[in-house]
C-alpha cells in the first residue's frame, strides 16, 4: 500500500492527554522511572528533590465541601517549540547542551554536555527539568533492572523527559532493517502512553494526518499549558471542565478562555 | 652562572608559557570532563540479547498479564501485556514497580533462624535441609502428642493450587486452622450464596453496563482487577456511560465519577435500601424478574424497607437529601444496564454483609443479574483431587471446633475471629502457626491484638520472600521466591466476568536462596510420613499444577492465560428454577440482614471518625510498597517521616489546625504522632489516612514511613458473618 | 617592623603583629568557606538549599550583586580615561582593586554553582550564540583578564617590585596605554553586566522577569548596564569609606568623592526613572498580556510583599539619587553615607528579585509559590569572597600606593 505522507520527512511528535480519563494512578510516573533509569532516594518526600520526568498535578476547583472538585495532570516535559524551535529551555543553554530537534521536534537533552549551570529550569516554567543533586545509588543488586538503551545520568547534571527517544531510535532501526521507509504510528509509543491503565495518553506525529493526535489535537476541548508565554508547546489537554481548561493559563479576572 | 632575581623570574614566566602552550593542560583539562562523564561510581547498564517474555502479576487479584524485557539474563523492564483480555496492555504503578521487589534489597536471601529474642532481628542463616527439618519435627512432635488442631496457618496465597495444597495438608495432618486471608470477594460470595443459592465468583459485565452505582467501592482505587476497572471507566466516559459514587471522601473514584454522593460515613447500605424504597414505592421494578425469578419481595423486603428506609428517614442518616435520594434511585431504575456495586475501597477487608445484601438487592431489582452488563454468576471448572484418607490423629484433630467459630467443612475463614481467640487463650493453644504470603501482624486491625495472639504461639514459620513485619517477628524464614521466579496458578480474576485460568511463570532465575512454598511443603509432607506423605506424594510443586489444571497447564506456558470471551452467564430460567433469588437472605433474620454495623468509641470522647483509605499508589497488603510508588506518593500522605492525617479545612478551623500542623490522633486503640492535611474534599468531622504505610519491618526505602492505620484501628467482627466489619473507628485529634 | 622594607613610602602603617592577628581573623572566616566549597565540590549540589524550583539561589544572586558593584572599576575608568575627569585618578585603583576583587569572586562563585565544574569549559567549547550566559561567560573572563592587566601596574608600584627596572618600566608602559584598556574594560563591562540583566529578562516563561526590548537584548539588559555604572562608584565609595573607619585615616579628598557621588547621582537618577517606566509598562501592559495582574507577583505569599518594590526603587533608588544631586546632599557626610548605603543597599535588591523572586513565583495556575532559606554552606560560600576581598584590600593596603593622596592627607611628622 502507498503511504500518501512518505515525503514528509518533518516529524512533530506530541502527545494529547484526555484528563477526563486520568485517574492519577501514578502508572505513567512510575513507567517513565523503569524505562529511563530514573533514580530515587530513601526519602523522597520533598518534591522540589525528586526527578520525576513526569509528573501528576492534582488540580482542585477551590470551590469547599462537598462541591470540591479535583483533576489529575500528568505533566511531562511538553517538549515546546516556542518560536522556530526557540524553547525557552533551548535557548537559554550556554553549552548547547538541550536542543530542539527540528526533525522530530523533540527538545533532547545531553547528560554529558551538561555542566549543570541550571539555567534551562530556571526557564521552564512547567518545571519539568530535574538536576541531579545527589549521585544516583540502586540498592546493591538493584541495578540489574537498568535498561541500557539509556543511559543512567552522573551527579551534578539537569535531565527531564525525552519522549522515550531510545525508542524511537529502535523503530527507526527496526524500521530501515524491514525496509520500511517511515516507522509506523504503532512502531513508536513512549513507556508512559503504553502504561497509562486509563488509555489517557495518545502519542504520534502531530502533523501527520493519519495520527490520532492529529485529530485529537483539534478537539474543541483541547488546550495547551500556558499558551499565553509563546511556549508552544507539543503536548495538548482535553477536559470536558471549564475551571480544568481555564486552570491551563493565566487569566485577568475580567478575561476567559477562548475554549 | 648566578642567577638574579630577573633571570629567576624570566625562566619562570617562559615556564609558564611553556606549559601553558604545551598539548598538557589542555589534555589534562579535557581528561577530566571525560572522567567526570564516565564516572566509576554511576552505573553504566551492560547491554545484551533483548527478548520479551510474557507472564500474569499476582502482586494483587488484578491478574494482569505483563510482558517482561530482558537483556540477556537480566529483567529490566515490567510491561502490560497487550493480548491481555484484563489488561490489554495497561500496567498499574505497583505492578510497573515489580523489578525492585526481584532485586530489591528486602529480600530474605535463604532460609534463617532466629538467635535472639522475637523480633529483635538477629537471625542465622541455615540451610534448606536444616530448616525443612525444624518444621518436621515440630509437626512431627505435636502430631505425635495427639494435638495436630494446635497446628495453623494463615495465607494470603494467589495461587489456587497452592491454597488446595494448604487445605489438603490441613485435612491429613488434622487441623481444622487454615486461615485464607478473606477479601471482599469471600464477602460477595458469601451474600451471592445466601441470596442466589449455589456457590460463585461475582463477575461485573461493566464493559457494556449503562450505568454504575458504586457504594463505596474505589473502583478507580484498586478495587477488582484494578487496571481493567480503568479501562472500564475509560468506555464509560466515552460511551456517556454515568458513574455514582457514595463515599464520603473525594476519593480517585470520587473525582472521576459523574456525581459524587458524599454520604456520612457506614450508611452507604441505608442509602442503597433508601433507593430501593423509592423503587418499591414507585414500582420501578423489573417486574418479569421480581416477579418469576425472586422471593421474600413483597412479604419481607418491602416491608423492611418500607417501614425503616423512607428517603426522609435516611437522608438524616446518610446526610443525603431526600429529593437526590429519589433522583439516584429514579435515575438507576430507569437506567439500561445498571449495575449496583459495593466493597470499601480496595476491598481488602471484606466487610459487613448487610452493605452486600442491599446493594445486591437493588441488581435484582432491576433485573440486572446474569444480564448483559449485568451481575454475573461465574464459575471456573477444574479438575478436582482424590479425596484425603486422615487417619485416626487426623480425624481426632479434626474434631475440634475451629478457633474462628467457622463450621468445617469451612468455606470461608474468619482470620481477626482466630485472633481474638488465640490473643483471648479461650479455647485451645496454637503451638505452631504457618504464614505464607501474608502479612497478618500489620494488615489486620488493632495490631496489638494480633501481636498479643501472636506472643501466645512458640513457633512462627514465615515462608515470606521479603522482611516484613510478620517475618522479622517469626521464629524462622522459609523464604519463597517471588512472583517472578516462580510458578503459580491464577484462577478467576476478582470482579472479571469471564472464566479464566492463568499461569504466572518464573521470568529469571531465582536471585536468592529460596524454594517455593509448595515445594517445602511437599517435603514437609514427606518427612511427616503417614498419612500426610500419602496426601501430599507430589514430586514437587509443578507436578501439584499439573494435577489441578489438567491439560491446560503444558497450553498455559505458552499462553499464559485462558479465557472464556464466549461465556454467557445462565439463562433466569436456569439459576432460578429451582431456588428462586431471595430479597432476605437465607437462614438470616429479616431484622438482622439489613443492620448497620457500628463504629467502636463513644462520641464524647472522640469526637471525629477516622476511616483508613487505599490508593493505587500504595500497596497496603502483603506486598510492601516498592521504593517507585513510595517516590510518587503526594507530599500531602506523606513528609519525611511524618504521616499525615487528612481533614476539612472546617474541622480544622474547629480544632486550631493550620496545614502542617503536628498533631495527635487518639483512638479507642492507640495513638500516633501526625501532621495534618487540609483538603476540601473530605467531609467535616471525618479524618482519613491510608493503608499502607508505617511499617515496622522492610528497608530505608520504606521502614518508619508515616503510621500503620491499622494500628488505630478496631477489629468489629460482622454480626452475620463474622467478617471483619470496621469501617472506621471514633478519635481525636489534639495539638502534639 | 619585620616588612617596613615593602610599605610604600610616606605612609604609616599599623604593627606587623597586628597586621597578622587581623589577617587571622579573616582568614578563618576565609577557611570555613575554603570549607564549604570543597563540600560542595566533592560532595555536590545536595550541600546547599537549591532546589529543583531555585535552580538559581543565593549564589546567583551574589555574582549578580558583585558584578554590578564591582561596576565601580569599569565606570571609574570610563570616566577617568575617556571623559577626562582626571580627579578621580585618586580613586581609580581603589575601583579597580574592588573591581578585580568582585570579578574574581563572581568567576570563583560559579565554579562552586555548576554541577559539574570539570566541564565548565564547555560554556566556550560548546558556545550557544543564544544564550545570555554564553555572552556572560565570555565577556566576564575577558573583563575579568582586562581588570587583571589594570591591577597588575598597580602591583608593581610595590617599592621592592618596583625597584626592578623592568617591572619599573612595565608599569610605566602600561600607565601609558591604560586608556585602550579601560575603553576596553569599559566595552566588555558594558555587554556582560547588560547580558546578566538579559539572563533573567530574556525567560519568556517567566513572566515576572520577562521584558520585551530592542533587538535580541531585553530591557532588563539595559537597565543591568545603567544600574552597575550608577550603583557600582557608590559601593566604590562604600568601600573606600569602611577603610577610612578602619585605618582611621582620610585616605581620598573631598573633592574627589563629592564628585564620584554626583556622578554615581545622576546616573542613579536618570536610571530609576527608566526602571520606574520599565516597571510601570511591565505591570501594565506586559505581564497582563500573559495573564497576569501585578499583585499576582507580590501576594499569596510569606514573603515577597509590594513592600520589595518600594525598597527597591524608593528607598534604593529615588532617595538616594535625590541626595546625591543635590549638592547639600552629598556634602553632608552623613546624608552621603546614608544615600550611598542605601544605593547599595537597593541594587542589591534588584538582582535578588530578578533572580529569586523570578523564582519563587509561580506561573502554572495550580503551582504554589517557593520559598527558600539558603543552607550555611551556601552563606559560607558567599561569605568566602568577602573574607578574600578583605585579605586582598588588607594586603594591598598595607603594601601598595592604592591611595595616592593618603601621604599628602596623613603627613607623618
Ligand atoms: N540500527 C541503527 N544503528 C545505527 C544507526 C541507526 O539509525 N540505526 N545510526 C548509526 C549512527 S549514524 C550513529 S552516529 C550511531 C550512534 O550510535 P551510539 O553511539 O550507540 O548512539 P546513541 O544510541 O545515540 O548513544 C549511545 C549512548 O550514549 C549515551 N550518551 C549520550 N551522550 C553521551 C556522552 O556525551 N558521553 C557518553 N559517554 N555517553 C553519552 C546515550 O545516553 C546512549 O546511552 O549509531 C549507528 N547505528
Ligand atoms: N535528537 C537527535 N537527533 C539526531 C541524533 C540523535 O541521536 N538525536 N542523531 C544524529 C545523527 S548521529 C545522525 S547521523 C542524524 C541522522 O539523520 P538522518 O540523516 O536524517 O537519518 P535518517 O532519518 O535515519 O535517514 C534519512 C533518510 O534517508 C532515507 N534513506 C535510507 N536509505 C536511503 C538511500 O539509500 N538513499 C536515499 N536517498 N535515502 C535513503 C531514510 O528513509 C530517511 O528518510 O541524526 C542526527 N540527529
Ligand atoms: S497512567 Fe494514565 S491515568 Fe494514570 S496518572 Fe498517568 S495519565 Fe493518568
Ligand atoms: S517543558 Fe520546559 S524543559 Fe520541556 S521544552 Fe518546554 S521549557 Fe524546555
Ligand atoms: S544545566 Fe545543562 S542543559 Fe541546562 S542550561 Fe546548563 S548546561 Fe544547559
Ligand atoms: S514520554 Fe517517555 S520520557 Fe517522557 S514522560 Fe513519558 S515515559 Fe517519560
Ligand atoms: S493491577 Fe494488580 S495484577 Fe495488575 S499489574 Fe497491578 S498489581 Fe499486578
């Protein structure tokens, strides 16, 4: 069969996460740390110290008992495009050390040309970069379960959320051994989507037509955080509740969103 | 030649320069980026041969498939598995996490024997044959002496096979003290039992309900076969299918639910009953069902319900009002598919029987049994054993009245009942107990109970693959290896519709010294002689599998798991022909049935009530929490070490509470230091904490983190069934 | 004395063994923060308060802080050397002492803050042309190799070093072409103290510190320039001021201050009324236009109230540079202190609220402000350039002509 996109070569990977179905179990949290070696300590408690490449936020309608409402946001690195690939972590790396991606569109970060400046969270106002304050230590034995299609991060280095890059790495490989010229949406889903108990997560190609983000991303309930900053951001929400679409930027009180 | 100070300098400035201009700094300056880019001490994982090998989880009843990455001998990686009927592909935290428990620094690495005193944690490692050994001749000493009753074991088990094996044990060596740890699964079949006839698993058609009523079940919490209930919740959003639920606190369910019913706390039962009054009075019935298929309607039920449970009555009770009490019961009458629900949360205590019964009673109201997206009657056929020929000690021990106060044969078992017996020392000592995959002396209430029954029995065998609380108080550690490593039969998945039998199959080579529970047990049996090695001439644990699953097991290796997707629950005409479903359970008395159970303490003194909650991000049962999902537990549950209690920012105000604040929280129980929570979502005058945390046992990852809720809480056997019943108990909080 | 021999000559200095005992003193303080700083480099970032919100804490405030007082040197010689006003050579080397002391300490401060300081190279290796910290790095180490080239004629004015003729005549050569290298100083300062107003104003993520500007540069870059050269003679001055207290000596006319301090006046005038324009469009029009209200920036929180603002700009910046126009002002020694410590006081303020404010406000709707307390590893890191600067101005003092009029000022009889 004839792929009708084959000549797109400009890929713009996104997610689309339906918060009208996440529970906040946690499972995308936890299946990010198993697939990328994320490390943790005996006291993780303090949230301002704790890598967690994603992230559930529990969003409360402020309104008191009994019509208290709450949502859960999954939040992982929203992999922002800001102007001409301008991310507002990118552009600030004096090292070069995170980068934008024009193929994919995913903003990579690299471990061992990071010198740790902090620069890139103090710009990232999803707070979805990480330092490594401490040296990452498994309980002795425990680093068998270490996948090393990726590799664990030294001390002293900020990480964050790469889209499961590695896999898309392996579909590309998988994909040009099978002589296939483009992956296939199915070929490469990162390790929070395919966990995700509630099927909450749709990862793919934002600008192929053939993806269900495509579609999904127009949803007229759909919505990206802080829009309003220039951040341009790959990941979309869709909530079927107001106060949850208007929790995703900043309004005056006079104003509303648009959708 | 003299050197001045001048040419001193001038050598020294071209030395500099030198070396400045010299491949050597520099060389040296990009050596160290490399060392500090390759440093020892950071792990670099070796790479190997990548291959997948599926297998089912039985970390909970969930009884998902997970398809496990390797590299080489190595697992690294926990996935769902995508052919999964349960699970298709979805994974829950827990099961995501079970790599650390493989490797996970809690392992109890061989057999040990306690040196020191109980629970001191000294232990000396001894071999296989030494410790098959001490458990043989104790047996063999108290079997010999005649008293075999005095022999008991408590199991959390997964494996169908292996509970048989208990059972089968039991029934040769001559006790009547087998405890299975009952969840609310037990409580569903007992009510389905007495209300239906006939034994069956409970299954929930949910996938094609039209609409779901959930008593206080955490369906989006971890009850059933919690990845599936996810992705049932996610087909009802999509399909407009509505989701109620009553509970007073806004729990994960609460918040996805349609409408949330925040009802006071153990009336959830009156609010059902209250619905069915509406539905009686309003003749919403289905009457084709009520009227050919049922009993005790119009001459008990209605009666009961009639007189005691007008909407007006109970909204005072509940804290419900009338006009939505109408509206639920209108709106599930007339619903397509409705399905009632119940359970407290994860349903790991299985609870008080009249929540069971009315919530029952509302499915046969509406017609809704053995229905498409109904409640179904599932039964999973398996091949059974010879029977037992106990010989004379056996049938003397076996004579004796079980400690639970449950008739034998047994089909249920009352664990906190044995407990307060054993704790009481009534009737007849317990001289050795077995516990296998359980964790009694921390997941049953009022813990010092238990360990008070506990101090009362000399020998304590764990066959615990991990140090948990009740392992690090045993006298001796049989550990058993972990899911992973192992074999073991998975049959019916808890709430699932459909018969399925599932094989759970070692993934790597066991990372420690340890049998499986069964195989030690067939060697136990061997060395008891008599009897007992007759029962029991398994060759080993495999064998046992093959003889309770028949043909399938050689299919489930390679499968994993066997569904029926054709079944189809019997026809009304079938279930009902013989024995009709009856709105009073049978051989319980009408005014009983449908009673409320209390809460333990007096309101004066303690004036809130405090209900133990569970979250999917923490495992509360034998299973202790895994380092991944105490990571990703909220700074709201959890602060160091502090645990905190959660309250509304009302009964905050009341008590002088800021958020933070440290705090006492007493009841009839105990008492524990806390920190308090501020959330809206939780009704005035109620605290709630989760299960899970606060264990005694375990490692730096999870050792004196937060408080056991259980420790607070009051054992309240079920005026019917004797289950455990709480579902909370009265406290206070004061400033600490 | 035991080192009469390298006291210049004309001035009177205090005992050895006194000298010493102050030196012990600071040095201690120095070795506790020598202390801290190898914690931190070989036990890492888990020694301090940082945080995952507070990337940048104290530590970037303080290389802020120091680089804009160390804006005396370059101003001073901007001054000096390319306007003429040759008074000012009176002060000129006590400005560049401080100036050499603030830069190193801000170079020696950011080798403790990166996680990994064995790869801070790669800042220049691995340049990205977009970032403002790529322009800090680079134009603060040239800065920082041109205000060496300024201190070193300095240290040849030591009598020993300069009886050597070629450092004799070294020194002299350099006092020649001082000018090119102060022009340079001056155009190099002009980028780094601007870029390290563009590292906060450039984050379009963080509306509190977000400003629009000209070209690639955010207001805020401008507005850094203008503050270092209006605040950094003032705390040229501050300094000068604290060694005249200690040694218990005027060291510096007048003349020459009074001058300085009208400079530094001005300069402070015309740049708050451009921060006062900058923080009323800012208020008005750029951060609403993100969805913000300015009390947003300034309520829900322990700490940072309006009351931050009003320190900043009123009591650091309009009544300071009030005093310091009007000539009753700064001829009142008490009304020039006060306004010059309340300058210091106020450029102090801006940095930390550009980096730590910046910080601690929240921009998603349903985050929550962060507050921080630095650990005492991090007060001792910050406090350890301040012990160094202090053993440098003690040394320097004691053996080199910084103050030219000190002999004229303080006759020996
Ligand atoms: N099947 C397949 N094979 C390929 C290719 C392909 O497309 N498909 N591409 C080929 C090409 S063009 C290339 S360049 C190679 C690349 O092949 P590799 O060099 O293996 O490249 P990666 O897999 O990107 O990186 C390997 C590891 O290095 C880690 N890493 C990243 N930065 C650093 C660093 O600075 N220092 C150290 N020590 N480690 C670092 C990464 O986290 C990762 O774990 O693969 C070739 N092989
Ligand atoms: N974020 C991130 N970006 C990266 C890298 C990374 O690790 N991370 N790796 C970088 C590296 S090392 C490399 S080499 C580049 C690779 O980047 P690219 O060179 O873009 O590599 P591909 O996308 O694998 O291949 C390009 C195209 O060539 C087509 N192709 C295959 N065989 C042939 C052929 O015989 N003839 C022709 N005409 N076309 C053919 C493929 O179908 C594909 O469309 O990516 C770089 N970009
Ligand atoms: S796994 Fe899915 S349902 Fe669970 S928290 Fe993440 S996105 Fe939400
Ligand atoms: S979310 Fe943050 S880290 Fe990710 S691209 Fe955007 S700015 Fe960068
Ligand atoms: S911390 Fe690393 S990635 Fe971030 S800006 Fe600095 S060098 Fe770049
Ligand atoms: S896409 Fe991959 S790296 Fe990003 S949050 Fe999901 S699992 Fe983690
Ligand atoms: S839901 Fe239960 S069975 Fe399924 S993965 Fe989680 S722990 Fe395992």
């Amino acid at each position: 069969m004839k792929n009708e996109h084959s000549h797109q070569t400009t890929k713009k990977f996104g997610m689309v996460i339906n918060l009208d179905l996440c529970t906040g179990c946690g499972s995308c949290m936890v299946a990010c740390m198993a697939e990328n070696n994320v490390p943790f300590k005996p006291d993780e408690t303090d949230k301002l110290k704790s890598i967690t490449w994603m992230r559930v936020y529990r969003l409360t309608n402020g309104k008191p008992f009994p019509e208290t409402d709450v949502c859960y946001l999954p939040r992982p690195c929203q992999h922002c495009e800001g102007h001409d690939g301008h991310s507002p972590c990118v552009s600030v790396c004096p090292a070069t050390a995170t980068d934008y991606d024009s193929l994919t569109g995913i903003v990579s970060q690299i471990y061992t040309r990071c010198f740790g400046c902090r620069y890139c969270m103090a710009a990232c106002p999803y707070h979805a970069r990480y330092f490594n304050w401490y040296d990452p230590v498994w309980p002795d034995g425990m680093e068998k379960y270490l996948n090393p299609n990726v590799s664990p991060r030294m001390r002293g280095v900020v990480e964050k959320c790469s889209f499961c890059y590695h896999r898309y790495q392996a579909a590309k490989d998988r994909a040009y051994v099978e002589g296939q010229r483009d992956i296939a949406e199915e070929d490469y889903q990162t390790a929070c989507t395919q966990a995700c108990p509630a099927g909450a997560i749709t990862f793919g190609d934002l600008n192929n037509p053939d993806h269900a983000v495509y579609k999904l991303k127009q949803d007229p309930r759909a919505f990206r955080l802080l829009e309003r900053l220039g951040t341009n951001t790959k990941v979309y929400y869709i909530s079927s509740k107001d106060w949850v679409r208007k929790a995703g930027d900043n309004y005056l009180p006079d104003e509303r969103p648009k959708k | 030649m003299k050197i001045d100070r001048r040419c001193f300098l001038s050598l020294a400035v071209g030395a500099g320069a030198g070396i400045a201009l010299s491949p050597l700094p520099w060389k040296l300056t990009d050596d160290l980026s490399i060392w500090s880019q390759n440093w020892p001490w950071t792990p670099v994982p070796k790479r190997g041969e990548a291959k997948t090998v599926n297998s089912v989880c039985t970390l909970c009843p969930g009884g998902c498939g997970i398809s496990v990455r390797k590299i080489d001998e190595r697992a690294v990686k926990i996935e769902g598995m995508k052919t999964h009927p349960v699970n298709q592909g979805g994974i829950c935290a827990l099961g995501l996490s079970g790599l650390q428990l493989l490797y996970g620094p809690t392992r109890v690495k061989g057999p040990l024997k306690r040196v020191g005193e109980r629970g001191k944690g000294q232990w000396m490692p001894i071999s296989w044959d030494e410790a098959i050994r001490e458990v043989t001749d104790k047996l063999t000493g108290i079997r010999k002496a005649g008293r075999p009753q005095s022999v008991a074991w408590i199991s959390g088990a997964a494996s169908n096979t292996l509970n048989q094996m208990l059972d089968r044990f039991s029934q040769a060596y001559g006790t009547p003290n087998g405890m299975r740890l009952p969840t609310l699964e037990d409580a569903y079949g007992l009510s389905v039992s007495l209300m239906n006839g006939g034994n069956a698993r409970i299954g929930f058609d949910f996938e094609h309900a039209g609409y779901v009523l959930s008593l206080g079940a955490g369906l989006l919490d971890g009850w059933g076969s919690p990845v599936r209930m996810f992705k049932a919740n996610t087909l009802w959003k999509t399909a407009g299918v509505k989701l109620v639920h009553v509970e007073p606190r806004l729990s994960r369910t609460a918040a996805k639910a349609d409408t949330w019913i925040s009802v006071n706390p153990g009336t959830e039962a009156a609010l059902a009953l209250a619905m069915a009054h509406v539905i009686l009075k309003e003749s919403l019935y289905k009457a084709d069902f009520v009227e050919s298929y049922t009993e005790k309607l119009m001459d008990g039920f209605r009666n009961i319900v009639l007189a005691d449970f007008a909407p007006e009555a109970v909204a005072k009770v509940t804290g419900v009002d009338a006009a939505t009490i109408t509206m639920l019961a209108r709106e599930f009458a007339k619903a397509k598919r409705p399905i009632a629900v119940c359970g407290r949360g994860q349903g790991t205590l299985p609870g008080s029987l009249d929540l069971f019964f009315a919530t029952h009673a509302l499915n046969a109201l509406v017609g809704n049994i053995n229905q498409p997206g109904g409640v179904w009657l599932v039964r999973e056929e398996l091949p059974s054993w010879p029977d037992v020929q106990p010989d004379s000690v056996a049938k003397a021990g076996l004579g004796y009245p079980r400690l639970d106060g449950i008739q034998t044969p047994a089909r249920i078992s009352l664990p906190n009942r044995f407990i307060q017996a054993v704790a009481s020392g009534k009737d007849y000592p317990v001289e050795a107990l077995l516990v296998i995959e359980s964790n009694p002396l921390y997941t049953l209430n009022d813990t010092a109970m238990v360990r008070q029954a506990f101090s009362k029995i000399p020998f304590i065998v764990s066959f615990s693959s991990f140090m948990d609380d009740t392992a690090a108080w045993s006298d001796l550690i049989l550990p058993n290896p972990v899911y992973l490593e192992r074999t073991d039969d998975v049959v019916g998945v808890s709430g699932f519709p459909y018969p399925t039998i599932a094989l759970s199959q070692p993934i790597v080579k066991p990372q420690c010294n340890t049998r499986p529970v069964g195989d030690v047990l067939l060697q136990i049996a061997k060395g008891l002689g008599d009897s007992v090695a007759a029962a029991l001439a398994w060759k080993d644990f495999n064998a046992c599998l093959e003889a309770s699953l028949g043909e399938r097991f050689k299919s489930l290796r390679k499968s994993v798991v066997w569904v029926d997707k054709a079944y189809k629950p019997a026809a009304w005409d079938e279930v009902f022909a013989a024995e009709r479903f009856s709105f009073l359970p049978n051989g319980i008395a009408a005014d009983a049935a449908f009673k409320p159970v209390g809460i333990p303490g007096d309101a004066g003194g303690f004036p809130l009530i405090l209900m133990a909650y569970d979250t999917m991000r923490l495992s509360n049962g034998y299973i202790g929490n895994p380092p991944f999902l105490t990571k990703i537990l909220e700074d709201t549950v959890l602060k160091q070490t502090d645990g905190l209690i959660e309250i509304n920012p009302k009964t905050a105000k009341s008590l002088g509470f800021d958020e933070g604040d440290r705090a006492q929280i007493e009841t009839p129980k105990g008492k524990a230091f806390v920190k308090v929570h501020l959330d809206d979502g939780i009704l005035p005058g109620v605290a709630a904490m989760p299960r899970g945390l606060g264990h005694e046992a375990y490692d730096a990852y999870l050792a004196g983190k937060g408080i056991n809720v259980n420790n607070l809480m009051a054992s309240v056997n079920d005026p019917v069934s004797g289950f455990e019943a709480a579902w909370g108990i009265r406290a206070k909080l004061s400033k600490a | 004395m035991i080192d009469a021999a390298l006291i210049p000559i004309g001035v009177k200095r205090c005992s050895f063994g006194k000298f010493l005992l102050g030196l012990a003193a600071v040095g201690a303080v120095l070795l506790w923060g020598v202390y801290a700083m190898l914690l931190c480099w070989f036990k890492g970032l888990n020694q301090t308060n940082m945080n995952d919100y507070y990337g940048f804490a104290l530590w970037i405030w303080a290389d802020l802080a120091v680089i804009a007082l160390g804006g005396g040197a370059f101003f001073s010689g901007f001054l000096k050397y390319l306007t003429g006003k040759d008074e000012l050579k009176n002060i000129i080397n006590y400005a560049v002492l401080i100036g050499f002391i603030c830069y190193s300490s801000a170079l020696l401060i950011l080798a403790i803050d990166v996680g990994q300081p064995l790869r801070s190279w790669f800042i220049f290796w691995h340049a990205n042309v977009h970032s403002m910290l790529t322009e800090v790095a680079f134009c603060l180490s040239c800065y920082f190799g041109v205000l060496t080239i300024e201190f070193i004629p300095l240290i040849l004015e030591n009598r020993q070093l300069n009886k050597i003729s070629f450092f004799h005549h070294l020194a002299h050569n350099m006092h020649e072409i001082m000018a090119v290298f102060a022009a340079t100083g001056a155009f190099l300062s002009f980028f780094h103290q601007g870029s390290l107003g563009g590292v906060s104003g450039v984050l379009f993520g963080r509306p509190f510190a977000y400003r629009e500007g000209l070209f690639i540069w955010p207001w805020t870059f401008f507005l850094f320039t203008w503050s270092a050269a209006a605040y950094g003679p003032c705390f040229t001055l501050m300094i000068t001021k604290i060694t005249e207290l200690i040694s218990g000596k005027k060291l510096v006319k007048d003349n020459v201050i009074e001058l300085l301090a009208k400079i530094s006046g001005w300069m402070m005038a015309t740049y708050i009324v451009a921060k006062i324009i900058d923080t009323i469009y800012w208020a008005t029009v750029t951060a609403p236009s993100k969805g913000f209200l300015v009390s947003d920036f300034y309520t829900n929180n322990a700490f940072y109230g309006f009351w931050i603002l009003i320190a900043e700009i009123l009591l650091g910046g309009v009544v300071p540079a009030l005093i310091l126009i009007t000539p009753a002002g700064r001829k009142n020694p008490t009304a020039r202190n006060t306004a010059i410590v309340l300058a210091v006081i106020g450029v102090c303020i801006n940095r930390w609220v550009m980096v730590l404010q910046t910080m601690a406000a929240p921009v998603m709707t349903f985050d929550k402000w962060a507050l921080y307390y630095p650990s005492w590893q991090e007060v001792a890191t910050t406090v350890l350039p301040v012990a160094y600067g202090a053993i440098l101005i003690m040394i320097c003092y004691r053996y080199l002509p910084i103050f030219p009029q000190e002999p004229e000022l303080n006759p020996i009889d």
